[in-house]
C-alpha cells in the first residue's frame, strides 16, 4: 500500500476478525521521519471467544462524593481482566440482535450517569440493572470509571450492590 506522504495525509487500519474489531479504539500514532518512505507496523489480532471464564473484576471501588440534598454522589471504579489469550466478544441476544460484552450493575434509581473513563456512549446501553457495554474485551486490563447521582429520603440509605462477573476485591468509601 502506498501512503501520500505530504502533510496533513493520514490512514485509520481497520482489520475485522470474526466479532471483534481490530484496533478498537485506534491505537498509537506513527508518522514517517523526514526521507523516511518505509514504515513497519505490528498489528496485533486476536481470535475471538464468547466463554467469560477468563473474565472478571479484579477491583470494583465505590467513593460516595458527596450527600446533600436528597442525593448522593457516587464514583465508581471497576477494573476488569481478560486473563486468557483470545478477545472476548461477549453473547448477542438473539431477539435484539445487540451485542453484550460487560455487564456493569448499578443500585436503582441512578441518574445523571457519566462515563469519565473506559466506556463510549455510542457502545454503552442503559437500562433498570444498569449499563451494558458492547465494546470487545482483549486481554490484559480495562479500566472503566462512572459518576452517577442516587437520590434518597430521610437520614439513611441502603446501598445495594449487584456483581455480573467474578470479582475479587470490592470497596465502599
């Protein structure tokens, strides 16, 4: 393939692998040094597997922010592990066609729900449980962070916490 050099030129590869797409988001950024008209990329493919067994939540730490005015501000970090060597691409419901990858429960009645960290709202759907991501899982590492708002009356509440995958350590703050 022959890439015009001038400035301002750029290519996005995009390699489709079975049910994941590779890379996804884009990875790192290479660009040619001056005279340099060869360049040699690594692209890494995985194969593609539906079996969580290799996933699960290494960490899930909650910090309640913030109590005031009938709400509560809470913070959630959840870090998730692909320990095996094959992408996980979740299960597709077969009456929706959707695609779910990560399930993220959440106490009821969230509101206000942002994605600091982790997630794209165009992967990301919500519903009464909480969030289903459709993004695919490769192995090692991600790290998804959440703000969302609980609203309570009288002096208490009491939270309630649901886990979708295994999950080794759980923290409230």
């Amino acid at each position: 393939m022959r890439l015009d050099q001038t400035k301002g030129s750029w290519l996005i590869l995009k390699v489709i692998s079975l049910e994941a797409s590779i890379p996804s988001p884009p990875s790192a950024t290479v660009s040619f040094s001056e005279n340099q008209t060869l360049l040699t990329l690594d692209l890494i493919v995985y194969d593609a597997t539906s079996s969580v067994e290799n996933v699960e939540i290494l960490i899930d730490h909650i910090i309640i922010e913030g109590a005031g005015e009938g709400a509560l501000l809470i913070s959630e970090s959840i870090t998730f592990r692909n320990s095996g060597d094959m992408t996980y691409v979740g299960t597709t419901d077969q009456a929706s066609g959707a695609r779910e990858v990560l399930r993220m429960p959440l106490p009821a009645g969230y509101q206000d729900i942002q994605y600091i960290e982790g997630l794209m709202e165009c992967c990301v759907s919500q519903s009464e449980y909480g969030l289903s991501d459709s993004m695919d899982l490769k192995p090692g590492l991600k790290k998804v962070l959440l703000q969302y708002r609980l609203l309570y009356g009288g002096k208490s509440y009491l939270f309630k916490k649901s886990f979708q995958h295994r999950t080794s350590a759980f923290y409230i703050l």
